[in-house]
C-alpha cells in the first residue's frame, strides 16, 4: 500500500539515523535499505535523501568518509555521531508519544478493551 | 557520463552558488544514479532506458540543488561579530574616559584609528581563502619562523625586547608572526599528524622552532601562550580523523615529557633573564617591594580594594594618574577603579561570551585543517585574557599581556582582529570546503 508522501516527509531524518544506527551506509544502500525494510511502503524520491544526510553532516549529527571500491568508484559513507544516537532516541520518543496519541484518537480504546 | 544523469547533475549544481562544494557532491550524485541505472541493466533493461529511469527516480533536481544550496552556503557567525562590536564600542569608551580624565586625547583618537585598522584586519582575513596556503605550509612555517629570528636578531630593541618600528608605529615582531604560525602549523599538524613515529617527531621539533625564538624575544609569556595553543592544535590533530596507532599512549609520552621540558626551561628562564626571578619573588611578596619593583602590585591591590560597585573609587592612584600602564596592561584595573565593579563585571562577561562562543564556533567547524586552526586561535585568544586579568587581580605574576581591544595599542589590536577574523572566516566557509579525500573514521 501506498502511503500519503506528507507523512514520510516528517519522518525521514529519524528513518535515516536509525539506519545509520546500525552500520555506516552510503545514499544508493540507504534508500535501497529503506524499500526493503518497509515492504517498498517507503521509496521517497532518492535524491532528496542527499540534502537531508548533508544538512545532518553540517549539524555533526552524522559523519561522512569517502572510501574506495574494487570499481574504482568512491563512495561517500555516512557514520551516526554520538549526537545523532542521542537525536534519534530523541525522534523515537516523539514518534512512539505521536503514534500512541493517534492510536487513542482513532480508537485504540477498543483494542485495549480486547488486550484486556 | 549518461546525457540523463549529467543533466540532472547539472541542474542541481546550477542551484549551489558555491564551486568548491561541487566536486564531490557530483560524484555522489553520480554514484546513486550509475548504480541505479546498472541495476536496472541487470534486469535486462537498455542503458538509455536505465538513466533514464534512474534519474527519474531521483527527483526534482532544481528542488534538490536548492535544498543543498541552503547547507552549503557561507555562515556567518553573528554572535561573535556582535560580541565583538560591543566590545570594540566599550573599548574605545573606556578609552575616552582615560583620555578626558588624564587630558591626554591623542591617546583616543589613536585608538579609534587602531580600531578603524583593525576592522579592516577583520575583513581581509574574514575573506581570506586560508586553504590557499595549506599546499605550502611547510615551507611557509619555516619561512616565518626565519623571519621572525631576523627580526630578532637584527631589529632595534627597547628595554631589553626585540621591536619593529614602521611609520611610527613600534610592535613586537612575533605579533606579526604568531596568526602567520598558527595558519602554517594547521597544515603541519594535518600532515604529520598520521601516527608514523618519524612525522611525530618532525612535528614536536617544528613545534619547538618557533617557540624558542619567540623565547629569545625574549617573551617567556608569549611563548608559552603560543605553546598552548600548538599543544592543543596537536592534542587535536592526535585525537582527529587521520591518526592511526594507540592515542592514550603518544599522548602520555607526549604530555610527560612535556611536564619535565617545561619545568627544565621555567628554571633556566628565572635564573637567567633580567627581572625573572624578581618578578615571581615580588609576586609572592609585595609589600616587601613596595618601594621597588612590588610597586605596581601594591598599587593594584589598593585600588580594587577601594573601589565601588558604581562610580570612581577614592584612591589617590586613579585621580593622581598613578597606576603604572593604566591604559595597556591594567585598564581593567583602571575600569573598575573610575567606574565600578560593575563596568569591570561587564567587561570579564563580554570577553568570556566572546570566548565562549569562539570554542562553540570552533567545535562547529569539520573540516580538519580549520578545525586545528581555530583551536590554536581560541588558545592563543583565551589565554591573553586570561593571564591578562589575572595579574591585574594579583593572582599571577606580571607579565607584558594586553588585554585584547581594551588596552590601549595598535599591534594587540590588530593582532588579535586578525586571529578572530581568520576564525570567522574559517566557520564561513565551513560547509562550503568539501573534499573528495579518503579519510576513514579509525575508531
């Protein structure tokens, strides 16, 4: 299913940091990596992933290093920083308090009342 | 390249104002767009087709470009700059109450020239391309360094210290060449500083060549403050990117060996240059000198203890003009005498939230060779306030330190826009330098 792109667009940097969180990555895999773990619900438009990562990169929330490959191709790799953990966590607690916010709204009583 | 992915890349570039961000963003461009495209040759796809559709995939480049556009343009660090205008209008003011008070009024007109001189200091080095010269620091460093012995050597002296005069105008030589140090051993510090136990040694004894000639000035002062300032920028350099092998270790023998240096040369400095020993004696005892060389500690001490919240104090030292250097090393002194403590609390806040935010803009800067410059500038700037109060609150030795853009005096002022404007204009360009180098992030 497809989603509205306006709801992705608020989430993006914290979608980036997680998966920098796991491993230094560059663009092409991050937006790969995001497809897949979606189930393709994510594929933003690539290229607006580079000002995101360069304006992360300028607030030293993520770091880059050009690293060579057997192709003779340099890649730009991203690594998270020590203040990107702490704005990520930051983003997540927000998230878990927006997306628990909307649950209630649309009705999420009734599911507790069926947990119970 | 593909005509798909070229135009798309130059589209993006076309929003970004600033060259020098160019290369590598259009290689990472590049990279998404070939490695897209390839993936879709593997299914079988025609190359056309494949850019085509990779590039496609990637957006609005127009939207894009702008976006970047906004990361990598120049900053302008505007609470410095404020700081720094409050300070140079509260400077020349403390200056017009000294002029008024002891009738002697070319000492403010000189120091408004002063200021007027040292803003255009500011400018020049503010859009100064600093990373010019970082392809020939070494040669530079030493070059300066030579210089500066010449000037030493050969240029006139007074009262014992090495002083240049042109135009009128009389200054220490290493003042000129201290900013000029600072922007070289950057380029050092990132070159050597890679963990090879040769280049290591190269840069602890380039360290040292400029140090020991600012110590024949003779400045034991200036040398140890430009000695912090490189210590750190090479604390730095051994803790940043580029150094491979065990940190913890080089900076124990570094730091230990240091302690013992440093100890071996404050005994060989007291015993023997003129009025070395005296003046740490004299530190520790005033009022036993009090006729003598304790003369201007006690001066000092008895008018901050009569000195009010707001307004003159009553001490004969400030209506009889006797406070030796009232208006270069102890204006502090000065301001808090004829106007209270409370101009004096605003003059220690001002330069504290100017050196503050110099370590904030510092700490910003990612760029390696700018990162190491403007450690040794906060250093450097820092520490003249520092000692610079200190002596003036009898909690140090007497030393020749100005207090920066207080005291009255062309080459401190200068010397010190220069350091502050190279800073600015390092965080200017602090997102706009972008290389296409291969520095791996050792953990």
């Amino acid at each position: 299913m497809k989603v509205d792109k306006e709801l992705l667009k608020g989430s993006t940097t914290m979608l980036i940091l997680k998966l920098l969180d796991g491993g230094d990555m560059y663009g092409y895999l991050m937006t790969k990596e995001l497809e897949r773990r979606s189930d393709n619900t994510f594929t933003l438009k690539e290229g607006t992933l580079y000002p995101i990562l360069h304006s992360l990169e300028s607030n030293q929330m993520i770091q880059a290093y050009w690293e060579n490959t057997e192709s003779a191709r340099k890649r730009k790799y991203y690594t998270i920083t020590k203040g990107g953990k702490k704005l990520l966590l930051e983003k997540e607690k927000e998230w878990a308090h927006y997306a628990d916010a909307i649950r209630k709204v649309l009705g999420g009583a009734t599911i507790e009342h069926i947990c119970i | 390249m593909n005509t798909y992915a070229s135009d798309f890349i130059e589209t993006v570039l076309g929003q970004i104002k600033y060259k020098k961000a160019h290369a590598s963003i259009t290689v990472e461009l590049q990279n998404h767009i070939s490695e897209q495209a390839e993936g879709y040759m593997a299914e079988s796809m025609g190359e056309d087709e494949a850019f085509c559709k990779a590039v496609a995939q990637m957006g609005n480049p127009a939207e894009i470009g702008k976006r970047l556009h906004k990361t990598h343009k120049p900053k302008t660090e505007w609470s410095i700059m404020l700081l720094l205008g409050a300070i140079v209008v509260f400077g020349l003011y403390i200056i017009s109450i000294y002029s008024s008070l002891y009738f002697d009024y070319s000492i403010f007109y000189k120091q408004v020239f002063f200021a007027g001189l040292g803003i255009c200091a500011i400018i020049l080095f503010y859009f100064f391309d600093y990373t010019k010269l970082e392809k020939y620091s070494i040669p530079l460093y030493f070059v300066t360094s030579l210089l500066l012995l010449l000037a030493i050597m050969f240029g006139s002296k007074m009262q014992g210290r090495a002083y240049i005069q042109i135009w009128g105008f009389g200054f220490i030589p290493s003042f000129v060449a201290i900013p000029l140090i600072l922007i070289f051993y950057a380029g050092l510090v990132k070159k050597w500083c890679d963990g090879n136990v040769g280049n290591l040694l190269k840069l602890i004894g380039a360290s040292g060549l400029p140090l020991f000639i600012i110590l024949l000035e003779p400045s034991l002062i200036y040398c140890s403050i430009v000695g912090v300032g490189l210590l750190t920028m090479f604390t730095f350099g051994i803790c940043g990117g580029n150094y491979k092998g065990n940190r913890r270790k080089t900076l124990i023998i570094i730091y230990g060996s240091l302690c013992a240096l440093v100890f071996l040369i404050f005994v060989y400095v007291l015993s023997n240059i003129p009025y070395g020993t005296e003046r740490f004696t004299v530190f520790l005892n005033p009022q036993r000198y009090a006729r003598g060389a304790g003369y201007t500690n006690v001066v000092l001490d008895n008018i901050l203890s009569s000195s009010k919240f707001l307004g003159s104090s009553e001490s004969t030292y400030i209506s009889g003009n006797g406070l030796p250097s009232a208006n270069s090393e102890f204006i502090f002194t000065f301001v808090v005498g004829s106007l209270g403590w409370l101009f004096g609390i605003l003059l220690i806040v001002l330069l504290g939230l100017i050196i503050l935010r110099l370590f904030v803009a510092a700490s910003k800067v990612r760029h390696e060779y700018g990162k190491y410059l403007c450690v040794g500038i906060c250093c450097v700037f820092s520490l003249q306030v520092i000692v610079n109060l200190l002596m003036n609150l009898g909690l140090c030795p007497i030393f020749n330190v100005a207090l920066p853009f207080f005291s009255y005096g062309g080459a401190s002022y200068l010397f010190n826009m220069a350091l502050i404007g190279l800073l600015l204009g390092v965080y200017r360009r602090k997102d706009i330098i972008e290389k296409l180098e291969r520095n791996s992030l050792s953990q």
